[in-house]
C-alpha cells in the first residue's frame, strides 16, 4: 500500500491483539540483502576461477549444441565432421611438411666441408642407408644427383646453389626427368629444412632417379628432343 509521501509499505500482522504495523518495503529489502551478503552464507559460493571455468564450459556446451544442430544427423554428424577436418589437417601436415618450413631460409645444397665427389656422396648414401638413416640418405643421395650432373658438365658447378636451383636448370637439358628432378629436390627440402623424418621408399626413388639420370642424354641448347638418339 501507498502510505504518506507515496512509501510503499508492508502490512504486518503482529501477534499481540492483531494489531496491523506498516513496514517499508525498500528498508526492509536492504536490510535482506544486508543479511544475505555476510560471509556466512558465502562460504560454499564458487571462486572467481571457478565461476570463470564454468562460464567458459557453458560456452562451449552451447558452441557444440548450436553446431549439433545445425550438423546433418546430430552429434553424431558434428563427430564425423570433425574427425574428416582433423584427418584432412594430418594429411597436408604430412604432405606438406611443419609450418616451420615457409619460414627457414633456404641453406645451399653442397655442405662447406669442401668439395666431394659424386662417388663420394653415393658412397656416404649407401652408408647411410644401411644404417637405416634414410634422412641423411635423401640429403646424400641429392647431393650425389647433383654432383654427377656438374661432373658431366650439364650443370655448371656454383657453391651456394640450392636443390630448387639446381633441379630446375637441370630439368632444361633434362626434360624427360624434369618431374622427378622437382619431386627430389621438394623431398630433400622437407626433410632438410621442414623436420620431416624420410624413409626407405622416398630413397629408394631418389636411387632409381640417380642410376636413370646417368644413362639419360641431355637435350642440348637449340636441338629438338627428336633429334638425340
């Protein structure tokens, strides 16, 4: 009710003669929250870590629902869902290597231990390879691919060349092996400079392509591919 100056007030009933007492109810609802806001009745009350935990969790319940929802079959939809993005995102990790490699400068090809030949680097390959280091038996192996080609003069010798360079001068007078110089020049790079580990096969292949380029005849400068034989 309306009492004087337009308070809003209580009526109580007390229990002696049943007399009616008005109490105002803005005074008596802070009087509540005053009563409420001891410690006592705090004691069980979350921290503020917790009532952030459970507010970032109710987020992301509600994330997941929306997207359960909006999934074709529901859950279990949004589950296969994510299960092809995370077998997509581990195969062009695979394929492409870590992200570390668009960063890392490009370091030449040839180690600044001084000149080896390409018998040498063959020699260190299958070493390697017995061994079963199949990443230093890549970077031999490259190594010896391009040491044969400056050896038989289709390659000019230039310290400081990288496999990119060097495969794709060779792929001019080579074209035939065009193809499988680039994809042994990007197996080096991944396993030189992107932290992939290498293995038998991509040796092997990088073996088959040496011994295949030793008995390839090169298209010289102004000769169709027609015209060696």
């Amino acid at each position: 009710m309306l009492g004087a100056g337009g308070t809003t007030a209580a009526r109580q009933v007390t229990g002696a003669g049943d007399i009616p007492v008005d109490t105002p109810r803005v005074p008596a609802r802070e009087a509540a929250e005053t009563e409420l806001s001891k410690p006592m009745y705090h004691e069980n009350d979350p921290n503020l870590f917790e009532r952030g935990l459970n507010r970032f969790w109710d987020w992301v319940a509600g994330v997941f629902d929306a997207a359960a929802n909006a999934a074709p079959g529901g859950p279990a939809g949004l589950v296969v869902l994510i299960l092809i993005v995370i077998g997509l995102a581990a195969t062009l990790w695979w394929r492409l290597g870590t992200p570390q490699r668009a960063s890392l400068p490009t370091a030449a090809l040839f180690e600044s231990d001084g000149p080896r030949s390409a018998a040498q680097h063959r020699a260190a390959a299958d070493a390697h390879a017995a061994a079963l280091r199949w990443t230093e038996a890549v970077q031999e192996r490259m190594r010896a691919i391009v040491r044969s080609l400056e050896e038989r003069a289709l390659l000019d010798p230039r310290p400081g060349r990288t496999a990119d360079e060097a495969v794709a001068e060779a792929g001019r007078t080579l074209p035939g092996q065009a193809a499988r110089l680039r994809s042994a020049a990007r197996d080096f790079d991944d396993v030189t400079y992107g932290g992939r580990t290498a293995d038998r096969p991509t040796y092997l292949a990088l073996r088959a392509l040496d011994t295949e380029l030793d008995e390839a005849k090169p298209v010289l400068p102004g000769t169709s591919r027609g015209a060696t034989g």
